[in-house]
C-alpha cells in the first residue's frame, strides 16, 4: 500500500506545483480527480496550492509506475499532508493565518465561512484551522437560548451541545473553559434574524453557571450558560479594566463534569437549597475590591430570585405579564439589581427582583426610578423572609 511517507523528492513536489501553475487550480483538480482545499495550502511567495493534489502527483512523479496516490490514503491535517510538506522544506498555511477575519465581516451562512477560513460549519465553538483564536457562533434563530449580544453589557451564551446534559470539559466547552483561564480574547460571530453572519465583537470569557434546560428530545437536562462581554481587542492589555479584575478574579474550575446536577440547573429547585447552594459558592472579597464574582454563585442567586418570584413580576406597580414566553418556555422576567453593583450593591437575593420588561424599564429609566428602588427594597426582603418562612 502506498504511503505518504515513502515520499522524499522535494524536486517531486516543485515539479507538481510547476503542473498546477500551467494547468490552472480548476484544469489541474479536475484532471487528478479532487476538490478544493479548505484548510491547509502550501505557500509559495504570494501563490496559494491546493495540498492534498499536490501531495498526489508528487507521488507519481517520484514513483511513476505506482501512480497518484488517492485522496483515501492520507489525510490533509497537521498529521498527513501538512506534516509531510513541511518535512520536505515547504511552508504550509491557512486562510485564517494569511489574513485573520475583521471585526464586522459578513457571510451568507455558515457555509460561506467555511469557504473563507475552512474548519467545519456545524459547532458553534471552534478554532479555524491553523489559528489559535476561539471564535463563537449565535443564531438569533438558533436552537440555543442565546442572549442578545451587547457591547455595553456582559450577556449570556449557552454551552455547546444539543443532546444530554452539558459538559465543561468536553468539545467547545472545553474550548471556552480555557479561553477564560488564559484570559484570550475570542471572537464572537452573530447572525440576526433574516440577516447574515458577522464577526460581531471581540470577548472576554468572563466565567460560566449551570442553568435549568431543555434537550433536542425534550428532555430536561443541566446547561452551561457562559458569560461573555465585549472587549476591544484581543490583546488583554486594552480591555476595560473592569473586565480584567474580574478575569483575574475567577478561580479554576469549580464544577466537576459528574452525574451530580447542581441545585441551579434543576428543573424543581426549592428558595432554601438555592440559599445553601449560594453560600457554598461565596468567595472572599479579593483585596482591595467589593467583592469577588463568581458565575456559578451569580447562576444560583439569578434561580432563586425566580423560584422566589413564582414566575411573576414582584412589583407591587406591575399592570401586567407579557403573554408570551422567553424561548425556554419560561415567563419573561428580568432578574435585576436594586442597588447596582458598581455602587456596591450586593449579589444577593435580598437586593435582586424579578421584573416583568415593563417594569424593569420604569426603575431603570423612569422618572420615579428613586421610589421604584426604595420600594423594591422592601419588597425584596419581605419577599425572602416569607420564602424562609414557607421552606420551599
């Protein structure tokens, strides 16, 4: 059986590549019975050659009577064609290290990305092929309960994975996971309803929670929500400072990927195992600031301000409930802070309500925003004492 080993002839290959420069990149493909190249190119000055090809009329030329090698007898990753080029002196490149995607760059599809960086058009998490950069795909469309991105604001993104429980350590999560340990920047692509794919913004991977879900076959199941916010380069030196203090706050994994789902990403989940739970996850104030954040224990607290609220708004000023539903199947509540954090607010559900949208803009940006926060107060910790005294 031939072997991509047994080829040895550089001059084999400068001869293969000489043919492809005579015949055209179409004439020679179709000739020898292959498709384009998606991810790795050989690399001559400004001249980009189809790999896989290439390495198969070199074959014939340093063996003649054995003939091309097939497309079956090698791959045309970093352990076959790539490995065999570069040991032959060649520079082998992709796409994506040429010239790496801009921020605000549009695609049709996922396909059309392909097309342009190679790598596959199905995971939402991956790397292109030969770059070291994560890049994230959103569909507003999508099958994920993704949050809309903001670039003033941290917003949400569902963990990768259609089927069973999600895991941490495993395919772009696991990606994700070391994206925010490292503190890299990845790339976040997104497409809006009727729209196309665009290199939407630069993020930080701020940390993650477990979150209540629901599976491709119905099934309840624990998720990973990944909390990411803009930044405006890769380079960690020209974030916000705000967003650095808070990567240089998150601890190492805290979660095993085990059987054990956590209180918060239950389906039925009573107020007090969710206050057990918060306290479990309470870290130490970091020196010289409020308080550490801590995703999964901000995941826990957003869950029981819920499973307090019973899924309705806790304003007493409340004319009403949205009809519909999020795209959880879940009533449409925002859970938000009385006092904010960045004036010292605290992460806990005795400062955090849940809001119907309408109500949520009245104490964010309505004239009485002051009596609106005086009265949720109150509400707030009325609320958490009759919830201590029912135990649910």
């Amino acid at each position: 059986m031939a072997r991509l080993s047994e080829l040895t002839d550089p001059e084999a290959v400068e001869r293969a590549l000489e043919e492809f420069r005579e015949r055209t990149r179409e004439e020679f493909l179709t000739r020898y019975g292959f498709e384009r190249s998606r991810d790795y190119f050989i690399q001559v000055g400004s001249e980009l050659f189809d790999s896989k090809p290439i390495l198969s009329v070199a074959y014939r030329n340093q063996y003649p009577d054995r003939g091309l090698l097939s497309a079956r007898d090698f791959s045309g990753g970093t352990g076959g064609a790539m490995a065999a080029l570069r040991r032959l002196g060649f520079v082998v490149t992709t796409r994506a290290q040429i010239r790496p995607p801009l921020v605000g760059e549009e695609y049709e599809n996922r396909t059309a990305v392909q097309e342009a960086y190679g790598g596959d058009k199905i995971h939402g998490i991956m790397r292109f092929p030969g770059d070291t950069v994560v890049n994230i795909f959103s569909d507003a469309m999508g099958p994920y309960s993704d949050d809309e991105p903001s670039l003033i604001a941290p917003f949400g993104y569902r963990g990768e994975g259609l089927r069973g429980p999600h895991r941490i350590a495993v395919g772009g999560n696991k990606l994700l996971d070391e994206a925010r340990m490292t503190h890299s920047a990845a790339r976040f692509w997104y497409r809006t309803v009727g729209g196309a794919f665009a290199f939407y913004t630069w993020v930080a991977v701020l940390g993650y929670g477990w979150v209540p879900g629901i599976d491709s076959d119905g099934q309840p199941r624990q998720e990973i929500r990944w909390e990411l916010e803009a930044v405006p380069a890769p380079s960690e030196e020209l974030w916000p400072s705000a967003v650095r203090d808070s990567a240089d706050d998150q601890p190492s994994r805290l979660s095993e990927d085990s059987a054990v789902v956590p209180p918060e990403a239950r389906p039925t989940v009573s107020y007090t195992e969710l206050l057990a739970r918060i306290d479990q996850l309470s870290l130490p104030s970091a020196p010289g600031r409020t308080s550490r954040i801590n995703y999964q224990r901000r995941a826990a607290v957003k869950r029981a301000v819920l499973v307090r609220s019973g899924g309705r708004c806790e304003s007493m000023r409340c004319t009403g409930m949205p009809a519909e539903t999020n795209r959880s199947g879940e009533p449409i509540l925002d859970v938000d802070h009385i006092q904010d954090l960045w004036r010292g607010g605290e992460d806990d559900p005795r400062n955090m309500v849940a809001l119907c949208p309408n109500c949520h803009a009245c104490k964010t940006r309505g004239a009485e925003s002051a009596r609106w926060r005086r009265e949720l107060r109150d509400i707030a910790q009325g609320a958490h004492e009759a919830a201590l005294a029912s135990q649910f």
